[in-house]
C-alpha cells in the first residue's frame, strides 16, 4: 500500500486533525511518517531597521522558527511514537510552502501526502489561494486532503 506518507504542519486544529488521520492510516499501512513544519523566511523588519539591527532581527526570526518548528514535530513525533509509528521529523524554510511540500515529499520519496484543507471557496479561496490546491495542481506524488 504505502512506505511512506508525508504530513505538513502547521500547528493549527485542522492541520492536527490531519495528523490524526496520517497516523492512524501510517499504523494500518505498517508506513514511515514524516512530518513537515514549513516557516516563512525573514523578510525584513516591519521597523524599517537597517544594518546590525536587521541582522539580529533576522537571527531572532529563525531562532523562534527553529524552536516553534522543533517543539510541533516533536509533538507529532510523540503521537507517532505512541501508536508505534515510525516517524522523521522535517523542518524547513521557505516562502513558497507548497513547493516544499512537494520537494520534501520526493526528497523522502513519499507515496502519499496527507494534509488539511481549509475548504476556503468563492471569493476568499481565489484571493487567499491555498498550499493545499497549489499541492494538488502540481504534485506528481497522490495526495489525501481532509478536512
């Protein structure tokens, strides 16, 4: 059936809800588990700082990043680990997050991406966009949505 099953994370219910499932569907399959946190690059000080003081901005962004990034695997890792799941945990940094997913999944060469969708339709689906249409326009790996 599957090897491996990729599930992105950003921490949010939905998101665990996906999680939720990627684990249960993981232990049925006898698969891998790898989850990916995905955090945004630093983009420059909202104080229009320059110089020294952009570079510790920057520092403390990917300081935070690394820590939220850490201590969200590990929690997914823990639920993994209690329904004897084996799991990898991936963080990594980017401003596109759909093409991480897709990278990550065939760097790892996952069968199966497992992720949330906010449903978002009408007006507000084509403004916002979502990672998870992005991932399905343009992954070549199958992908299970939920919501």
């Amino acid at each position: 059936m599957f090897k491996t099953i990729l599930v992105p994370t950003d921490g949010t219910k939905l998101s665990q809800t996906a999680v939720k499932h990627a684990i249960e569907l993981a232990k049925i399959a006898g698969a891998k588990l790898v989850g990916l946190h995905v955090h945004h690059k630093f983009l420059g000080s909202p104080y229009g700082t320059f110089g020294p003081a952009e570079d510790v901005l920057e520092e403390a962004h990917k300081e935070h990043s690394r820590a939220q990034a850490q201590e969200l695997l590990a929690k997914v890792k823990e639920k993994a680990d209690a329904a004897g799941v084996t799991f990898e945990a991936v963080a990594a940094e980017s401003n596109e997050v759909w093409k991480q997913i897709i990278t990550t999944a065939r760097k790892k060469k996952c069968d199966l991406i497992c992720m949330a969708s906010h449903g978002r339709h009408g007006l507000s689906g084509l403004v916002l966009g979502s990672e998870t249409v992005k991932v399905l326009t343009h992954s070549d790996v199958p992908v299970l949505v939920l919501r």
